[in-house]
C-alpha cells in the first residue's frame, strides 16, 4: 500500500448531487463554497490567506472502478482517461483551482468549486506559477 | 477507507537521492525524465500527446508520517503544510506540471520533473488553463 488517504476536511457546495455541476470541457466554475478543514489539521493552514489560488485535491468518492478510455461530456469520441479529467480513473483524485476568498479560522471560502457537497478534500497546496497561456496546447480539446 | 492508491507507472528521473533535487520556493525544475505508464494503464494515454502540458500527481513515497507547520529550504520561519510544498503531508501527495517533450508508446519524455528515480505516479491529467500572472498572490513567497 503506497499510504491511505484520509480526509483532512470537506467541500461544503451548492451541489447537493453530481447532476448539478456544470460540465464539459472548457466549463467555467463560477460558484462559491467553503473547504471545512478538520480540527485536527487547521494549524496546517497558518499563512494560507496570503495565497490568491489554491489547489484542492479531492475524492471522486461517489465513483466506483475506472475506465481506460472516456468520452467526456458532449463529445462524441473517447480519449485516454489520462487526456481527461473524467471521474472514473485509476486512483479517484480530482484537482481543482480554486480563489481563495477569506478565510475565518479553519473555512476557507472559495471560487471555483465544481464538487458535490460532503467531499473529502485530501490536500491543499498553494498554487505559485502559471504556464502563459501562448504556450499550452489542449489537445482533442483545441483553443 | 476513501480508496485505495495505486501506480499507474514510474518516473524514471536523474536523481538517484532525494538530496540531488534542486530545493527551495521558485526553484525552476530544468530536468528530464520520462513517465513509465504500466502496459495494465497504456490505453489510458490515448490523445495525451496533443498537450503541451500534463499535471502528474505522484507519491512521497520516501515520507513517513507528517507535520502540520514546516519551514521550506531556506526559509527561518514555519508556515502550515497546506501553504507549502513540503512532502511530509496528511496524504504525502505531490504535484508537479511537467511539459511533455514526446510520446514512445506508454512512455512519456517530460521536461521540469523534480522526483526521484523509481517514484510511483499516481495520475496523470491535462494541463488546460491557468491563472494569470497578474492575478497571482504569492503568500509568504512574495512575489
């Protein structure tokens, strides 16, 4: 066993289900949420409010098994789950880039949220840099 | 239990020691390597050579335990671990965003790695947009 992964808080969202997270490639996340870090873990968070973005890792806990291949949403081939961010991988992590907005003790409200409420968040990191943009290319995804 | 990790594959880097990895905030991570994806996992790749840049979530799998205020290479006073990069985390997960250089089959050449030689990777995703420069607060890393 490589470890095992335990939540160190949850996503509280507007998302009472998966169906009502806007989806597809290119989808803007625009709702707000509060990450709910355990007691145990809040001073893990001294001097986060300084950051402007965050990374959260987080559980696709409502997944069961994984597909090699998937078609995301409103596509018509499939790809690589490793070209996607389809739920159904290997190891159930998500990643998403959240703004941090204000932080009271250990809530941190968030932009950007694009999980169910109740999700175990397994991480936090700050995010630092940026590729510019001018120098990405996406893939089966395009401009 | 949330779930249960696994390799996806290996990165096969320059470093031999973790003590060989260039260290600290703002570090560029200059080296090669490549991604060796697990023939059980190989279809999982199809398409991914259309980006230009891929996040690899990967394990510190030399980390035992974990602390909740660390202070980085170089740094003289502590922050909370989810404000930093440092290994020794809740979930030992670490992530790096690489650029893929080329694809050989169920090997990936990147650029920018910063693991060590026979680390287990856990997933590999798209890398599709970013924050911009401008818009970035870089916490107790200023800017």
């Amino acid at each position: 066993m490589l470890f095992t992964p335990r939540a160190i808080g949850f996503a509280r969202t507007p998302f009472k289900e998966r169906s009502q997270i806007p989806k597809g490639p290119g989808t803007k996340h625009e709702a707000e949420g509060t990450i709910e870090v355990l007691e145990e873990f809040a001073e893990g968070l001294k001097d986060i409010e300084g950051f402007s973005h965050l990374y959260l890792l987080w559980v696709f806990h409502q997944q069961e098994g994984f597909e090699l291949l998937a078609t995301p949403p409103g596509q018509t081939e499939a790809h690589g789950v490793f070209a996607t961010r389809a739920p159904r991988r290997p190891n159930p992590i998500a990643l998403t880039v959240v703004e941090l907005l204000a932080r009271d003790d250990r809530r941190l409200r968030v932009h950007g949220v694009d999980m169910v409420d109740g999700t175990p968040i397994l991480d936090i990191k700050p995010y630092l840099s940026s590729i510019p943009d001018s120098s990405l290319r996406r893939g089966w995804l395009g401009k």
